[in-house]
C-alpha cells in the first residue's frame, strides 16, 4: 500500500500520521509542494513561515 503524505493543517508539517507529531492539530491530505528546513534559525523561508523546528513542510495546506 502506497504511503500518503498528509500536511498539518496548523504548522504545514508533512506527516504520514492524522495528528500532527509537532503541534497535534489534525493533518490534511490536500496539500501542495513542500520545502525541507534542515537549519531554521539559517532558513529564510522557515523564518517567514514561522518554523522554529527542522523537517518537511508543506508551502500550501487546505
Ligand atoms: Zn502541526
């Protein structure tokens, strides 16, 4: 069975789980294109998004 990608709908983090592992709010699977912060405090990105963790996380959740 093919694993499906969802992405949390609070954080964006992208996750095979329901709940989000980072922030617990329920994860979506309409989600577009994702970024992988491996250094956020050097992330310009993560800085915009407001990410203070390190993973994969989607540019677009619905
Ligand atoms: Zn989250």
């Amino acid at each position: 069975m093919a694993v499906t990608y969802r992405a949390c709908k609070e954080c964006s983090a992208v996750t095979e789980e329901t709940t989000c592992l980072i922030c617990g709010n329920p994860t979506s699977r309409e989600w577009q294109g994702y970024v992988i912060i491996v250094d956020h405090t050097k992330s310009e990105i993560a800085r915009r998004m407001g990410l203070e963790v390190n993973g994969k996380f989607a540019l677009r959740v619905r």
